[in-house]
C-alpha cells in the first residue's frame, strides 16, 4: 500500500514501543488512527504524542473477539474504512519447555496468537467489502523462523503468526482480493516486552519456576538491541509501502533462518541461533 496519508490505521499493543512507534509514523504520513491495548495509561500518552493526527483510542484485550469486533465497529463509526491493520500486541515468557506452566501458554498463546485470529476475524471481512485497498501487518519476531533456547511458549506462539500470515496470504490471493499481507520479524530491540508481566492477568501468574535466569539473558539482550522500537517501526511502514511480505529489520537475520533451513533440509541437529 503505497500511499498512506489520509487513510485509517489500526494498531494493537499501541501503548508502548513497537506499537507507539508505528503509531508516531503512521500519524507522521497523515494517517488517521485507532490504537487499541489492555494499557490506556500507555495509550494516552501515545496520543500525546501524533500531534494534530485525528485518533480514537479504545481500551482492548487481544484475547477475546468481542473486543476486536468492537474495535472494528469503533473503526467503521468513526473513519469509515480500515486500510491498515497492525496485529501486534504481544507478551514473552521464558523458560525451559519441560517446566512451563499451562498458565504461560494460555497467557502467550491467548495474545500473541488468538489476539492476531481475532483481529484478522473482526477486520479481513469489514476489509474484504469496503472496495478500497487494505493490508494486515502481524508482529512476529525472528523467534518465529528459529527456535531459540529458553523461549519454547515465544517461540511456538511466534512461528504460529508466520503461518497464519502466510495462509492469509494465499486465502486472499485465492480470493483475487486486493489485500496486502506482512509479516513482521523483528530480532530484539528495546521495549517494554521484558517486562510483559506489567499486563499479565492475575489469574494467569502461575510462572515457569525455572524462567529467571533465562529472562535476565532475554532483558540483556534486549538492552544491547542494535535497532531501536523507531528503526523497527520505520523499516516496517517501508516495507509496507513496497509490500514486502516478510519484513527482517535486522541484519543478520537472515543467515540465523538460514542456518536453520539447512539443518532441515541436510538432515542434523538444530544448531542454536545464539551460537
Ligand atoms: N522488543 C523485542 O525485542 C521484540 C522482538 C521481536 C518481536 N517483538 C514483538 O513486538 C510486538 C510489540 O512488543 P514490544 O516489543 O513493543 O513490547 P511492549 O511491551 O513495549 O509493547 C507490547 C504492548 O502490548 C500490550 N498488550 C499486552 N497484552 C495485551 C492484550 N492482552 N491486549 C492488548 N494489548 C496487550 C502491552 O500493554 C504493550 O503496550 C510484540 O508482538 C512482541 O512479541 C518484540
């Protein structure tokens, strides 16, 4: 979707660093804007930041469809059309696979994989009749193309958004629909997702006993980030502008997805992307 300005942008987890990042930009090329998450302080404060971008916000938990259909409704009521769909709310957990919680993967699995089916569900088919372009852009991360040890919840629940961009995208090509896909596959870069737990429903706490010491790594490596949430953010809208359907702002990315494609296809065992 190459012009942007003047058109509607829906971005979930808008209110903190991925999501507030894509929403400056999005507000930057004359978008208007429905930013969505479970945190209103965060959006609020993003909204400071758009400068005279029209916006509506509306508190949304990614894990229940009801909430999505209302944030399309919201959408529909207030601009008239969807164009540009960001699905990039999301939460981490760490841990050896063995010791994980059933908590864990109902916290993880809920947001970053049914908060992506949800916002699909509520908007592809609103999109599919409005006769104008859209695009849907899901946040997955290059957990989603390797397995990374420490991070079997992240890791499932990532590579399950790079499917599901990839059906979505041959659904759509079946359904001659003039609907662009993306999927975004971000290595670390400083955020908040290190401190997930900040949103984590108390009745889903039950945490991976054995999650600690992976977690420090996990907010060290985050720290050290080469990218920030704004380069991430900037690559994204340009990838979207030229409707690249795998987005890897990293470089290096790619040769750790190559690594393990080769393991598959010459027969060995997983060789680790931490080396
Ligand atoms: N930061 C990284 O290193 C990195 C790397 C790869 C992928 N990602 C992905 O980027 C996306 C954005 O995360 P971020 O790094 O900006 O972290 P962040 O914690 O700064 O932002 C995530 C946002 O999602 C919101 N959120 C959490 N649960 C929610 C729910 N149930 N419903 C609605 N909103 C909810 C949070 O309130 C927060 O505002 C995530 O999908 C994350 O997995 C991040």
């Amino acid at each position: 979707m190459e012009i942007l300005k003047d058109r509607v942008a829906i971005i979930t987890g808008a209110g903190s660093g991925l999501g507030r990042e894509l929403a400056k930009l999005c507000a930057a090329e004359g978008m208007k804007l429905v930013l969505a998450d479970v945190d209103e302080k965060g959006l609020e404060e993003t909204r400071t930041l758009l400068g005279a971008a029209e916006s509506v916000l509306r508190r949304t938990d990614v894990t229940k469809r009801d909430e999505l259909d209302a944030l399309a409704e919201l959408t529909y009521s207030s601009f008239g059309k969807a164009h540009l769909l960001f699905n990039n709310a999301g939460v981490a957990a760490s841990g050896p696979v063995w010791s994980s919680t059933a908590a864990e993967w109902e916290w993880v699995m809920g947001v970053n994989v049914m908060g992506v089916v949800h916002g699909i569900q509520a908007f592809v088919p609103r999109m599919l009749e409005q006769g104008e372009p859209a695009h849907v852009v899901s946040t997955a991360s290059l957990a989603g193309l390797t397995s990374v040890p420490g991070s079997g919840v992240y890791c499932v629940s990532k590579h399950s958004v790079v499917t599901l961009s990839e059906c979505l995208y041959h659904d759509l090509q079946i359904a001659k629909a003039d609907i662009g896909v993306s999927v975004l596959c971000p290595a670390f870069f400083k955020t908040g997702i290190a401190e997930s737990e900040r949103n984590r429903p108390a009745e889903l706490s039950d945490s991976n006993p054995a999650g600690a010491a992976y977690a420090e790594f996990v907010r060290a490596a985050i720290e050290a980030g080469k990218l920030s949430a704004e380069d991430v953010a900037r690559i994204t809208l340009e990838g979207v502008k030229s409707e690249r359907f795998y987005i890897l702002p990293h470089n290096g990315a790619r040769k750790t997805v190559q690594l393990r494609m080769t393991d598959i296809l010459e027969d060995r065992k997983p060789t680790s992307p931490m080396g």
